[in-house]
C-alpha cells in the first residue's frame, strides 16, 4: 500500500494510476482533516464487491467451506468438456 498527498497524486496522476492498475498497489490520498480517500484498481474493486456477496451470506460461506474441505480431501471428480457450436 501507498499513501501520497494530493498534491503529489495531482502533479503524478498518470504515474499513480498506472502503479494501481499495472501493479495492483492500493494507494491512499491523504488530505487534510483526515479526509482520506482510498484508490483501487476496477479489477480489484470487483473482486472486492464479489467477495463481499459471496461472504455475506451464511449458507454460501457455509457451501464454500464444505466444498474446500471436499477438495483438501481429494473428494473431487474430473469431467471432460463437451464442445458446443456457436449455432446452437
């Protein structure tokens, strides 16, 4: 994570936003009065909100946890893909 000034975000901005996007760094732009704002790339921003819904509910936290514990346990079956044509 990085933190910078807004200032220094404004004279840099292409810079910063290439080191959040390219790099996946979250950075932090501090200003005054503790009115910070927190900057993320949109990938990591979706991947965020995706683990919140998944997260957020019991039974799919639940389900996720069973079929992790099913996979540490070598209980998984492998299936061949079925190729499917535009047209259908």
């Amino acid at each position: 994570m990085i933190a910078v000034n807004y200032t220094n975000l404004r004279d840099n901005m292409k810079t910063y936003m290439d080191r959040v996007t390219d790099d996946y760094e979250t950075m932090i732009i501090t200003r005054k009065n503790n009115k910070n704002v927190v900057m993320i790339s949109e990938e990591a921003y979706n991947n965020l909100l995706e683990n919140i819904h998944v997260m957020g509910s019991r039974a799919n936290y639940a389900w996720l946890m069973e079929s992790k514990q099913q996979l540490e346990n070598g209980l998984l079956t492998a299936h061949e893909l079925i190729q499917v044509d535009a047209d259908e």
